[in-house]
C-alpha cells in the first residue's frame, strides 16, 4: 500500500469532524466516556423511584428521578453502602447519594456510582417547603387581590383526583346530592409519589385550557406529610398559579396545609367542605326563594297599607270632604277685599272731593269776577288793556266798563288824579 492509498488520521477534536473526515461511533463513546471519567465524585438529591433489591448480591441497583421534572438517572451502590444504614430507602424516597457519573459506551448510557446514600428527613423537607414559601410569598402569589371569585353554579367542574379515591366520592356525591345537574370533568391521576407532580400538573392544565370548566378542584383525602409533599412542590403550586380558571384545593384535613393551598383561590379544609363551597344545595335556595318572596310581599303590602293610609288621612282633611269650602272661604276674602277697596276708595274720594271744595273757594275768593260781584268794576280801553291810571286814558277816549253781568260802553270826559 502506497501512501498515496494509506487512510487519514482521525480529527483530535470535534471541531475539526466533517462529512468527510467523521469520528466513528466508537470514538465519540471514548471522547464521551473520557470527559465523563474526568468529572469528580458529586452529591446528587432525587427521589428513589424503582429500587429491587438483590439478596446475596454486591451491588444494588435503583432509579433516582428529579422531583420537579421527569428526568431520571440509573444508580448502582454497594450493597455494604446500604447495609450500614438504619432504615434502607424505599420507593417515594428522597434521598441524596454520592457518586461518580460513569458512561458505559457499549450500551452509550449514563449512570452514577455510588458509595454513600443518605435519606432526606422530614424536618430538612419541611424547611426546604418553609424557604419555598417566603420565596412565592415574595413574588405575591399568596396575594388575596389575586384570588379569583368562585362561580355561584358552575356549569361544569373539573375534579382532580387519585384513582377510585374516597376523595373523588366524597366531593362527586356531595356536589350531587346539593344540586343533581351538576356536571363533572374528571382527571383520574397520581396523588402520592414520583408521578403526581407531572400528572397534577397535567390535568389542571387540561382543565385550565378548556372553555366549559368554571372551576377546578384539586383533591386529596389526607394522608402523611410525606404523601402531601407533591402539594408542596415548586412546579405544582406554580402551574395552579398560572390556571385562568378559579381553583380550590381540598387537600388533607383541617390540620394540613401543603403550599397549593395557599397559591389556591379558595381553600377547602376536606373534599366535601369543597363540594359544599362550590355547589349551592337546591333544597336551601328553594327556601330562600320562598323566604325571598314573603319578604317582598311583605314589604309591598306594608308600602300599600302605609299609602293606603296616608290617602286616607289626605281624603278626611275639610279640604277634600268638601272641596267647595276652600272656594268658599276664597270667595269671602274676595269680598271683603273688594269691601275694603271701596270704603278706602270712597274715603279717598270724599277727602278730595273736600279738597276740591276747599280748593273751589279759594280760588273764587281770589277770583277777579269775585271783585266784580262785591260791586268792582275793570275799565279796559279798546284795546283790551286795563286801564290802571288816568294817564292811561285821554279825554274823549272810548272805553269798556265790565261789570259783573256784562259790560257798558263808556267815553271819557276828563281825566284827573
């Protein structure tokens, strides 16, 4: 073989791969498996969702699985690691291990190695749940202005619930028995364990997307506090924060709180406290009805009665027993008013008819056809001026003598003072 026809070297890096020049699937196994062999031991937390234990056997080998997502990863310890333990982890378990991730590049899996495992107690979990809530309480999703009002009768109510559950009797036979139409959309999902969050989450989504579900009602019939951590969980409190459609939570009794009860628009201390809240009973708003109605009647018939005599107060009054008496007595004002108009108008004129006489005389006294009557006499020449002196007048003047009856022509002979 020539070097022309020898083949070319692999690329070191992944960079420098073509179509050309590509890895094998072997090399890519080993580029993996080395870069993984180089990660240092690491604590991982999860929760133990598969675990079979093998008796006689050196190794144990289970399944730890994200509590907020589905992302799981194979484990496998010694079993000398598991024997030194008090209690050895079952499924549902959280717990935190020690490992070495390794990658097996026959089967190109991924699993952890480990050598120490240790459960997650309850106080731990419950402060994690405390700090969870300070941190939700802070972005205001316990915040009364967001509770959403819950619908008077709901045409239809979603119900999550575990499968074949009492809770799901208890809520659906309640509901049913306070109004009969009732009408329920169902989601029949996990409510303890590995799957509960996603499959929680899940059916409120369903319920929140669809338009005839008024209200959704997540329920639980109580249990231990490490059954309702799945209540607790970031993911599950936060897609029930998210949901446009009112919802209540039911789960657990008095004494339990989970945090979906906090971020949930109405709390329900048990499963039938929840069909109670959300379904009016039919037999109690009949009653009210009817207490409604006697109510009205007896408002409209104390309103009549309290009209009714209030008209005939009115109708007794002198003014409306006889109408005519209010014309009446108008008419003898009038009278008296046209009475007194007289008597002032005749007194007025009788002052001035007085005046007038007064008046009369005065001016008779001071009149000069007065004079003329007492025996004077006014001597006027011919052109009509009054003679006053005897120089007015010359000898043989005409002149006009007026007496008091008439007049008599004169001619004047001599003048003299």
């Amino acid at each position: 073989m020539t070097d022309e026809t020898a083949p070319l070297p692999l690329p070191e890096k992944a960079l420098d791969t073509s179509p050309a020049r590509p890895w094998p699937v072997r090399v890519l196994s080993d580029k993996i498996k080395g870069y993984i062999d180089r990660m240092p031991p690491v604590w991982v937390e999860g929760q133990v969702v598969q675990f079979n234990q093998r008796n006689g056997s050196g190794m144990q080998f289970l399944t730890l699985r994200d509590a907020d997502r589905d992302v799981s990863l194979p484990v496998t310890i010694y079993s000398s690691a598991l024997a030194r333990l008090a209690k050895v982890p079952a499924e549902g378990d959280h717990v935190v291990v020690h490992a070495k991730p390794t990658f097996w590049t026959k089967r190109g899996t991924l699993q952890l190695q480990a050598d120490q495992i240790r459960a997650v107690g309850v106080g731990e979990l419950l402060a994690r749940i405390e700090e969870l809530k300070r941190v939700l309480a802070a972005e205001g999703l316990f915040d009364l202005d967001r509770k959403r009002p819950l619908p008077f009768l709901p045409g239809v109510i979603g119900l999550v619930c575990g499968r074949e559950s009492k809770a799901e009797h208890d809520v659906v036979v309640n509901a049913r028995a306070r109004w009969p139409q009732v009408r329920f959309e169902i989601r029949e999902v996990a409510v303890q364990g590995v799957s509960a969050v996603p499959e929680v989450s899940r059916a409120i989504a369903e319920l929140d997307a669809r338009q005839d579900v008024e209200v959704i009602v997540v329920a639980r019939g109580g249990g231990s506090v490490e059954d309702l951590l799945p209540f607790s969980n970031e993911a599950l409190v936060r897609a029930a924060a998210a949901c446009r459609t009112p919802v209540v939570s039911a789960i657990g009794h008095e004494t339990d709180a989970p945090l979906l009860d906090l971020v949930a628009d109405y709390r329900a201390s048990t499963p039938t406290d929840a069909a109670k809240r959300i379904v009016p009973d039919v037999s109690e708003e009949r009653q009210r009805l009817v207490q409604a109605r006697q109510r009205i009647r007896g408002a409209v018939a104390a309103l009549l009665d309290r009209e009714q005599h209030g008209l005939d107060g009115v109708r007794s009054r002198p003014v409306l027993a006889a109408p005519h008496t209010m014309l009446e007595s108008r008419d003898r004002e009038v009278s008296q008013a046209i009475g007194h108009a007289r008597y002032a108008l005749n007194a007025l004129l009788l002052r001035a008819s007085g005046e007038i006489g007064r008046l009369e005389a005065q001016v008779r006294a001071l009149s000069p056809a007065s004079t003329l009557e007492r025996g004077y006499a006014v001597v006027q020449r011919t052109d009509g001026h009054v003679v006053r002196a005897p120089g007015e007048v010359a000898e043989g003047d005409d002149v006009q003598i007026r007496l008091a009856d008439g007049a008599l022509g004169a001619v004047v002979t001599s003048t003299g003072n």
